[in-house]
C-alpha cells in the first residue's frame, strides 16, 4: 500500500506539488481554509498551467475545509502531512493534523521561511522534515486554478530540495523526494539548513521589495537603485547566515559572497552581481511573475514579513550584526499592509541605503 499524504494548504505550492502527486495515482487529500477554493477544488478538480512549454490540465482530487478535517479520524491515518501554510499559520495548522498521523508519521514543511522549529514543537523533532521550493514562481491565481510563470526548469535549476534536520539521508527523505519530483526537478540534501537559509536570503531580496513597491521582478531588477538594494538586503542576510555557521548554497545561481560583496560596495562584485541578474531579466519571460508577498500584497493578505526580513533581523540582533536594509523594508511592508502607504518604488529609494 502507497502512503496516505494531507496538503495542509492547497495555496500556490501546495496546489502545484500536489496537484502532481494527485495526477500520478497517490493518494492525497487537500486541505484549506478558502471555501471557494476547496467547492471549486471538489466541483472541478485542481487545474494546473504554465506561462509556456507544458500544456494546461486538470486532476479530480479530494479537497476538504477545515471544518471537514475532523473527518479524518473515521479513516486510516495520514503518513505524510505536508504543511504548505503561510508561516503565521504554521502551528495551528501543523497542531490541527498532528492529531490525524500514523504513529510513523510525520510533517513536512513545504513552505518558505523557517518553520521547522515551530513544527516541532507541536510533534517533535523527530517527526519534522524540511522541503524547499526554489524559484517555483507559483501562483494560485483563482480559486482551483495554480499557475506557474515559467516553464520546467528541470536540468537548469534544481527546484525542490528535502532534507532531515540532523543532516542524514534517510528512506523518508528519499519518498519526499520521489514524490515532489513528480512536479519538477529534486534532490535529496545533507544541507537543510544552509539550503534553509540560502532560500531565506533569495526571498528576502525580492519578496519585500515587490510587497514595497508594486514592482513585479523583472521592474526592480531593471532599476539600478533598486537593483542594487537587493544586493544590501542579501549582503547583510548572508552575512548573519554566515555568523549563524550555515552552509550557504548559491543565491540566484550566484556565489553568496559575491552577493554580499556587491552589497558591500565592492565594484568588482557589484559588476558581477549586476551583469548576472540583468542577463537573468533579460531572458524570455524573465522575470515577468510578482514573487509571493507582492501577491499577497495585491489581494490584501497578511505578509510574512516578520518571518523574512524580520527574521533575519532578529537573528542579526543574536548575534550581534546590524541588518539597517532589512529593518527598513520591514517596517515599509508593514505600513503598506496596514494602509499608511501606497506601494510606492520611492519607498525603497529614498532610504538611500544601496
């Protein structure tokens, strides 16, 4: 018998990789706290499109709402939650199908962020595995329908990447891989934690700054100044993942030390980090998605920003490095949230901090 997988939050990712899995003959039930997600997911099935390269489809699955859940104790136990939350969400979420897991179970987390620790405090450390999503470009963009602004990536770009939190490579983690290969490229990591942090540091130079400005990537990258203020929100996130012992893994297919150069100020590395991310924007498509929080943004849903930018403050706090770029775009994303500002590019610009 196969194992019994919960999508405990059929957003973008969730929906994408599941969507996967559900097509191929797993047997997965999603979860979500949208109504009108979850009545089209049962009316329709989930729909899947891509800006090019892959042919839309559809996939019936079993799509439940959070009143439903309960439902689960009349039925075999789930082996394999993965939790595909906003991170806010994430221990309410994790406690509600905690109750529900085979006593082998356990949860992954397919988020962004980290949210490994929170999960384990609800089911402990050693039923927590970590799965990251990179550059996925995702977006639920109605009510059963994900789509995905690219094609593929395949060999170019590995998208998903699973790992235990002590490191070792495990059956587990082998499954976890099997099945989000499904959806796109994957591989197995010994580097939870430096992979963790190097895709904390990827969302922290672009997913703010869209939710500040009302830019989509390809409209920041093409702006020097803002270009270049991403390097400073990378520069000091890379240096605090540093301080922190990570294992850093390349940022936008960079070194991470040119990143923080560049962020430094150091023209060599600026050249460099410039000429690569204005060749990455000049491609077909190229940067033409609104990453995640300017999505939220735009429908009026809460950020994480206190789990990005914020984090990495935090942590910079602990360990005694200063992070002026992050704390600025936190507290801009926050002022735009509660409607004190407009998204504006000049938000960013006027800070004067690139």
């Amino acid at each position: 018998m196969g194992f019994r997988i919960a999508i405990m939050g059929t957003g973008a990712v969730g929906a994408y990789a599941g969507a996967h899995m559900a097509q191929a003959g797993e047997d997965v039930t999603f979860i979500d706290p949208w109504p009108e997600n979850v009545e089209t997911l049962r009316a329709r099935g989930l729909k899947v499109s891509h800006i090019r390269d892959v042919p839309e489809w559809s996939t019936p699955v079993r799509a439940l709402h959070l009143t439903d859940v309960q439902s689960l104790a009349k039925e075999q136990p789930i082996d394999i939650a993965f939790v595909c939350m906003k991170s806010y969400d994430t221990e309410w979420a994790t406690t509600m199908i905690a109750q529900y897991l085979s006593p082998n179970g356990f949860v992954v987390s397919l988020q962004n962020c980290m949210n490994e620790e929170t999960i384990a405090g609800v089911v402990g450390w050693g039923r927590v595995v970590g799965c990251i999503a990179s550059s996925i470009t995702v977006d639920l963009c109605e009510p059963g329908h994900v789509k995905r602004a690219a094609g593929k990536s395949g060999t170019k770009h590995t998208v998903f990447r699973t790992g235990e939190v002590h490191g070792r490579i495990t059956d587990r983690v082998q499954e976890i891989r099997r099945l989000v290969a499904l959806a796109d490229s994957a591989l197995v990591t010994s580097n939870l934690w430096g992979e963790r942090w190097s895709k904390l540091v990827t969302n922290a130079m672009a997913n703010g700054m869209s939710a500040a400005t009302g830019l989509v990537s390809k409209d920041i990258l093409r702006n020097d100044v803002l270009r270049r203020f991403g390097a400073r929100l990378g520069s000091e996130a890379i240096r605090v993942g540093q301080a922190l012992g990570y294992e850093l893994e390349e940022i936008h297919h960079i070194d991470p030390e040119v990143i923080a150069r560049a962020g430094e100020g150091d023209a060599a590395a600026v050249r460099e980090y410039d000429e690569h991310r204005l060749a990455e924007v000049n491609k077909a498509g190229g940067g033409e998605h609104r990453p995640s929080m300017g999505q939220d943004m735009v429908k009026g849903r809460r950020t994480e920003i206190e789990f990005l930018n914020g984090f990495i403050t935090r942590k910079g706090e602990e360990v005694g490095l200063a992070t002026p770029a992050n704390a600025a775009l936190t507290d801009i994303v926050k002022r735009v949230e509660r409607g004190e500002l407009a998204p504006d590019p000049k938000h960013l610009i006027d800070l004067r901090l690139n």
